[in-house]
C-alpha cells in the first residue's frame, strides 16, 4: 500500500524511510510535545514506544526495519534472517527482524515487540560500511547464520546460498571467520569453503564428497563441470572426466513432470557424447552412501579406472579393496 498523510515539513530528516525517533527531535526541529500531538491527530502513528512514522497509512517494510533499528537504539544494526532478506540470501520477509547491538547494551534497553535482538561485540566491526538500513555484511551475516543453525548440513546451506548467488566468495568467508575469536565449526566450515570453492554447490554434493567419494576413496570429480549443449553450456554436479562418468545428485525423491523429462533429455546429451550418467538421490548419500560408492567404483573400473574402493570407517560397510 502507498504512504498517505506524508508529512513534507522534515527537511532534515534523515534516510529513515519517514521513520523518526523522539530523541531525533532537535535533529529536525520539532519538538517530542508536537510529536506526540501529531499522533493523537492521526498525522502521524506510533510504530514502536518513542518511535513513530511520518505519515498515516499502512507501513511498508523500510519504514518497520528503521522503526525496529531507532527503537534498538545507537549502533543498532540488521542481522541474522533479516540480514540475510537485505542481501538477497532468502527470498521471503523473515517473520521476526532480527537486530544485533553491541554486547555492552543492558537487555532491558532493547527488549521490542516483534525484534530478536542479539548482544555482540562484533556488532560495529561486522557493519556493512555503506547499507542502508544499517546491516551485517554478507559475510558476517553468513557466519551469525552458522552459528545458530540446528545442524551443520544447515549451516552449509547459508555457505551454498552466499556463493552461489554470487554474493560474496569463500575467501571473504573465511577472512571473516578469520576474524571471530570463537566460532562454531571452525574446522568443519574452512573444509566446506575448500569444497564450495571446488563447486559443491549444495548439501547433497556435500554429503556426496564427504560421504561417498572420499571416505570409500573414490577418484575426485570435477564439480560443477561445465560442458557445452548446443549453443550454450550445462553444468554437472560430479564429472569424472578420464572416465567419462557423471554422477548427478537429485534433491527430492519425487520430481515434476517436466522436470523427469528435463532430466532424461540431460541424460540423453550425456550418452550422445559418451558421458554415462548416474543418478542418486538423498537416500543414497544417507544409509545408502557405502552402496553408493560400490555402485560408482563399479561403473568406474569399467571405464578404466584402476584404483580399488575402500570400506569407510562404518563398521557395516560393505565395500571390500
């Protein structure tokens, strides 16, 4: 919906989206009795205690984000799933804002309706220096991500998204990392940058590095292969190239119909060029992950490869030098 009731008197306003905090008063010159009386005549509408916009109508998602950050406080700044909306790293509105401030901050002084609000000592290092709203770099964002996932396979998903949405790279991750004296994961998340960089571009190609290829110690795959079709390019998810073995990964057990066909029409390129394709799902990079790396090896040694698979370190598997 459209702002109404705009008030146009503010020249000094800053760029808060018509959002404006009491302790703004002399800023732009009018006093906190106007304020409040410019609310009880429905000039104006109170968004937060002490916090109000500018105008009458129906607040759109800047004004609320400013509103949450001038009611935070100084030094306020976006984070966490609302950082991750800010740059792209999720394509919904996050339900709740999450706003970090710096750690020194008594609890009470921010507790907001709506807001999550994160204590840190990082919060004025990990500013993006020119965003606005105030945000958490990409980077940094990432890492807060990381840290409250529920598992690591989730963590790695927040890596996939940055990347491969082109927002940041493993480098800058990891220079961020760098910089945190504590980090959850630490070891694990510098392996899975090393394997994003390599073009692991999803928790399933995740599991099947981890899970299959290098435990039962497979050859390593070219990730994210890219091949010419027609007039343009394909990417697969693990080419062997020496061999002429794909192994693609389908997220879901059960697919539309037009993508099947989608598939079938990649696999069929595939065999037109002499690339034989298999495919597994996430059951087979799960309980089935040793059946799995019989089943590449196999198809593998017909193709010439002359190293043998090996048992991983699950006491149940089946493979045998």
């Amino acid at each position: 919906m459209s702002l109404m009731s705009t008030d146009e008197d503010l020249p000094h306003l800053p760029a808060q989206a018509a959002a404006i905090a009491r302790r703004q008063s002399q800023l732009v010159g009018i006093d906190p009795d106007t304020m409040r009386n410019r609310v009880r005549s429905g000039r104006w509408q109170q968004i937060h205690r002490g916090v109000y916009a500018t105008f009458s109508g129906e607040p759109l998602r800047e004004t609320v984000l400013w509103a949450a950050l001038l009611r935070a406080g100084p030094d306020a700044v976006l984070s966490h799933q609302t950082a991750a909306e800010r740059h792209g790293l999720i394509d919904e509105l996050s339900p709740v804002i999450s706003i970090m401030v710096p750690a020194s901050r008594h609890p009470a002084q921010v507790k907001i309706p709506g807001v999550v609000v994160h204590r840190s000592d990082a919060a004025l290092r990990t500013r993006h220096p020119v965003m606005l709203p105030p945000c958490t770099r990409v980077e940094d964002t990432v890492l807060d991500l990381i840290q409250i996932a529920s598992s690591f396979d989730d963590a790695y998903v927040w890596i996939c998204r940055a990347i491969g949405r082109r927002r940041t790279t493993t480098d800058r991750i990891a220079l961020a990392m760098a910089a945190r004296k504590k980090m959850r994961w630490r070891r694990e998340i510098g392996i899975a940058l090393g394997d994003v960089k390599a073009g692991a571009l999803s928790v399933l190609e995740y599991r099947y590095v981890h899970r299959v290829e290098r435990p039962h110690r497979l050859p390593a795959a070219h990730r994210q292969a890219r091949i010419r079709h027609g007039t343009g390019s394909r990417y697969l998810d693990n080419l062997y190239e020496g061999f002429a073995v794909c192994v693609e990964l389908d997220g879901t057990a059960a697919h539309p119909a037009a993508e099947q066909w989608r598939d079938k029409r990649r696999d069929t390129a595939n065999a037109i060029r002499g690339i034989l394709t298999l495919r597994f799902g996430i059951l087979d990079v799960g309980d089935r992950r040793c059946q799995t790396a019989i089943a590449v090896a196999s198809v593998l040694r017909s193709r010439g490869w002359p190293g043998t698979p090996h048992p991983c370190s699950r006491p149940s598997c089946p493979v045998t030098p």
